[in-house]
C-alpha cells in the first residue's frame, strides 16, 4: 500500500475536514465505503469526540476504519488499542484539550500532525488485518 498520510493531513490543513474526516475519507476506499459514507460517519466527531474536546477525532477515524476492516468485534478492539497506546506513547495523550493544550496553553501536538500520526498508525494496523 501507497503511503497516504500526506493525504490525510492535506485533507485537515484544507478546513473542508474535521480531524476524524481526514482520516476516515482517506481510507474510506480500504473499507468498502466512499469518502462521501466516511465524511457523514464522522460528522459529529469534530473537535474531540462530538465537539467535547474528548478522544481526537483523528483516532476515531482510523477507529471507524480498523471495524469495518477488521470485521470483527474483538479483532477490531485489540487493533484499535494498539493505535491508542502508540498515540499516546508519541503524543502525550489522546485527548483533545490535553493535545492542544488548552488549560494549560503549552500544546503537546498541532490537529494536522494528529492526523498523520493517526493516519500512519491505521496503516500499520491495515497491514496486519
């Protein structure tokens, strides 16, 4: 597979994405779904989890991606754990104030590179399911 991870963060630099969009659309092709599909699945997942500042969008994306690929419940949590604990283990956090540091006003990472962190990480994970 063709690395597509500037892909990703294009689609977030553009402002046409939220976070989980970016992800999501980019791979939609991967799960059997149209970027159209992926962009209205993540919607409300814009500003972490539902616009909350919560989980990062962009791993919700990949989340969304791994179930429809993985096709398995189980299969897909175990996948989708080892994309979490890898974000977190280079950004910090999976939360989105705590990523863009709101609080505290020191960011541990800007929304366009979440994005290619969370993109390279569902290709990791797409080549082993």
């Amino acid at each position: 597979m063709e690395s597509r991870i500037e892909t990703a963060r294009e689609r977030k630099a553009s402002g046409k994405f939220n976070c989980a969009q970016a992800v999501a659309c980019t791979y939609a092709d991967m799960a059997g779904i149209t970027p159209e599909a992926a962009a209205a699945m993540t919607n409300a997942f814009g500003s972490g989890m539902g616009n909350l500042e919560g989980t990062c969008g962009s791993i919700v994306g990949a989340g969304m991606i791994i179930g429809i690929v993985a096709g398995d419940r189980v299969k897909a949590m175990k996948a989708m754990r080892v994309v979490m604990d890898r974000f977190a283990d280079r950004n910090g956090s999976t939360v989105c104030c705590k990523l863009k540091g709101i609080g505290t006003g020191t960011p541990l990472r800007a929304c366009n590179d979440c994005v290619a962190d969370a993109a390279e990480f569902l290709e990791d994970t797409l080549r082993t399911l």
